[in-house]
C-alpha cells in the first residue's frame, strides 16, 4: 500500500536486523540520505563495512556501501580494490534523480550521484516530478516564441525581465528606486554567461545590494539567521539558522563543483532548484541571499540553454503570486532543521552556532523544492510568456488605430491605454474631465470601441 505518506510493505519485506539487513532494505527501497548514512558510518566504524565488503565482495549492495562510506568520509578502508560484480550505479536513479556519473573502479560502482561530498542535495523520483520533466517545457517555450515577430519578442523580453526584477525585490517586501530594478534587471538577463564561482558570487552580491553603506559586503565573518529579535532583550528569534561561516568555503565550493561538473546531467529545473534553494539555505551573506537564490533559478536554466536567447522567464513574478507557498517550502526544511541546530546568542544580538551543522546544508531531500519551482516555470511559460505577447501585439492594434483618428504623442497613447485598462476598457469621469477633456464625447466613444474590438484587456 503507497501514499503520500506512508508506503505499507508485506512481512516479506522485512529486512534482517543487522546493519547489513537494513542497509539493503534502505538502497533498495528507500534511496539515499547522506546526511544519515554519513552520521551511522561516523558511529559504527569501518569494521563492519570491511567485513561486509569481505564476506560478498560481489555483492553490488555491499561494494555500493563501501563507496559511500569512502566517498562521505573522506578515507580510504582496508580493503583491496574490487575484482568481480559488474558495475552498479551508487544512487538508484528509479528512486532518485542521478547524474551521468563515472566508474570508481575500486568499488565497480558508477558514482551517479549529482554532487561532491561538499553538496549533494537528492530529488526523490515522484509521479509529479516525471510528468513536468515529460513535458518539455523549453521546446514549448521555443514554439510560443517561434511565432512572435523579432521586434515583439525583443520588446517581450524586455518586461518580462523588468517583470522579474521588481518581483524579486517585491518577494523581500522592498521597493527600490527603478534605476537599481533595472540596474538588478540587467544582471539577471546576463544570467548564465559566468561561472558561479565566489568572485561571480560578491559580484553579483554587489549588484543587488547598491549602496554599502550601511552593508558589510562579502560572506560572512559571524553566524548568520532569518527571524527577528525579542523587543525588551534584543535576544535573536531565528526562523531559519545559517551555515556556519566556517563551513562557507567548502560549501561554496560544493555548489560551484556542482553546477560545473557533478550536476550538469540532471533535468535544468530540478538542478536549478537544487542549487538555487541549497544557497539560501546556506545563506552565505548578511543581506542580498534572497535575491542572489532567485537569481541562480536564471543562471542555471541560462547556461543549460533550457529558455530561448535573450529570454528571461518571470519566476520571480510566478513566487510573488504564490508567495505564501513559497515559504511554506523553504520553511519545509529550515523548521525541521531548527531543534537540531545548537546556539548561543551573542553580544551583537547574532547567534553562534556551537554544534557540527555543516551537513545539514551540505545533504538535503530538495523534492518538494524542485515540485514547486517546476509549477512556476510552467506557468510562466504556458501563461505568462503567450499572454505578455499577446498584450503587446494587441497593444500595438490599438495604438496604430488611435493614431489613424488623433495626433496623439505616444506618451499620452500610452496613458489612454492604461486608463482603458484600469477601467474595464471605460474611460473614467475623472480622465475625461482632466487629462482628456479635449475628446468630444463621440470620440471617448471610438476610442472604447477601439479598445474593445482588440480585446486588449
């Protein structure tokens, strides 16, 4: 019996109570968590699996076993390198979702796994999941745009990026000055043509933050969290505890290793998410994480080719509508993760992080992360990518028919249009007693009409 939940095996099933046993039940049917197994191989030793590997050095499970122990650890065992089993693939890519990979011909095993043992995040394998990969969102996109005429796709391309840079400072609850939108705009459409190093990282951190002032730039030299402080003690309240910044450089270079090699074969969405949520968990500067996580969203589907040249897809715009679930996501790992995270306030009302965390943001199941960032990119590109070129084909209809009639500046064109708009496609009382008093009421008429027939709304 299988559910979202629980998944009901027949006696049949149950493995033998040894490590061994729950070992091979847990490849078999649960898939990997690195995280775990790292936590029992640091507990148990490797006696247990150089006896395991002695007594079936066939055995795809026990030599599977072997190599994580190695690859999560760091060290080599006392074991001869393998002679016989033919090659098995370490992480189960009918489970989860894997890498191309490369033969470890010591275990016999391909290392599929999508990461290093700095980050590796997992993506569960679900209905949903297989179905959005199935889609072919990229060729779909291609399609919509194929049809669009050069000059409306550049002008397409250009809201859609402004689109996505106000959204993003809008998710922060910020409502900056247009030129740093634009300025931060700019950025995301160049998405994709840099390595995502720590010299693009600070770059880019740079970008968005604008004025230094008041920001110390750079990763963090102190412990870092999301929340808010008590008003009388000024004691921090985290809803969500960062990295330590001990760990940053490892980490970081986790995820630039995963992004440029180990990750380049999994579906652009699902690595995409991946990455883009392990950096904001992760959370490796004081301000500007938030829009840098968002900001990797675009620079793994860019460099991946996954969206047309020169097209930024509005997900930004997509989490703003759905923002409420959005949190709830994040929320789906960082609350779990709070009561493992030990601390200790300091003087400047920061925390100070006390216990070992660092594969907390190193492993984590990203499932629900990749599900949700899938349902945006569908629906930017099956609803906001047609409608935005449907807008402004319907919009040029309408500005050529007014010109036909008035001899009217294009600015004043574009304010009667969006008075049009705001309205229900009616002229309001107020706009023709003020900004267009000079139309007669025979030609407030025509222009509705105009409006109208174009279905501009």
């Amino acid at each position: 019996m299988i559910s979202d939940e629980w998944r009901i095996m027949t006696p049949r099933h149950e493995p033998q109570a040894s490590l061994r046993g729950h070992l091979t039940f847990a490849l078999k049917y649960e898939g990997l968590d690195l995280a775990i197994l790292k936590r029992l191989f640091e507990a148990v030793g490797s006696e247990p699996i150089v006896a395991w590997a002695s007594d079936e050095p066939n055995g795809s499970y026990a030599r599977r076993v072997w190599f994580l122990y190695e690859w999560l650890l760091q060290t080599q065992i006392g074991l001869e390198d393998a002679t016989g089993g033919r090659y098995v693939q370490v992480l189960d890519d009918r489970l989860q979702y894997g890498s191309a990979g490369s033969n470890s011909s010591r275990h016999r095993v391909k290392n599929n796994l999508p990461g290093t043992p700095d980050f590796c995040p997992l993506v569960f394998r679900t209905p949903e999941l297989d179905a959005f990969c199935a889609m072919d969102l990229a060729h779909r996109a291609k399609q919509i745009l194929d049809e669009v005429p050069r000059d409306l796709l550049a002008r397409t391309a250009a809201f859609l990026l402004l689109k996505d840079s106000r959204s993003s400072y809008a998710i922060e609850g910020e409502r900056p000055p247009q030129d740093r939108i634009q300025r931060w705009g700019r950025a995301i459409g160049e998405a994709g043509r840099q390595p995502l190093d720590q010299e693009e990282l600070l770059r880019l951190q740079q970008i968005v933050i604008g004025d230094d002032r008041f920001i110390k730039l750079g990763f963090r030299q102190e412990g870092g969290f999301v929340g808010s402080h008590d008003r009388e003690s000024q004691l921090p309240l985290p809803d969500h505890i960062s990295a330590k910044h001990e760990d940053l450089d490892d980490l970081i270079a986790g995820m630039v290793a995963f992004d440029s090699i180990n990750g380049q074969n999994l579906d652009p969405v699902i690595a995409s998410a991946v990455l883009a949520f392990g950096f904001v968990y992760i959370h490796p500067f004081e301000d500007g994480n938030g829009r840098l996580h968002r900001y990797i969203f675009h620079h793994v589907l860019a460099e991946r080719g996954f969206n047309p040249p020169g097209v930024v897809f509005p997900i930004s715009s997509a989490i703003l509508e759905r923002v409420d679930d959005y949190r709830a996501v994040l929320e789906s790992y960082s609350t779990r993760l709070l009561p493992f995270i030990e601390w200790k306030p300091t003087e400047k009302s920061n925390v100070e992080v006390i216990n070992d965390t660092g594969d907390f943001y190193r492993f984590f199941d990203a499932t629900p992360h990749a599900v949700f960032l899938y349902s945006c990119v569908q629906k930017t590109i099956e609803v906001d990518l047609p409608y935005e070129t449907d807008f402004l084909r319907q919009y040029d209809l309408f500005r050529a028919a007014i010109d036909d009639i008035f001899d009217m500046p294009a600015r004043t064109v574009d304010l009667l249009f969006r008075f049009l708009q705001q309205n229900n496609g009616q002229l309001s009382e107020r706009a023709r007693g003020k900004e267009f008093a000079a139309l007669t009421d025979h030609e407030v008429e025509r222009v509705e009409d105009i409006y109208s027939n174009f279905n501009a709304s």
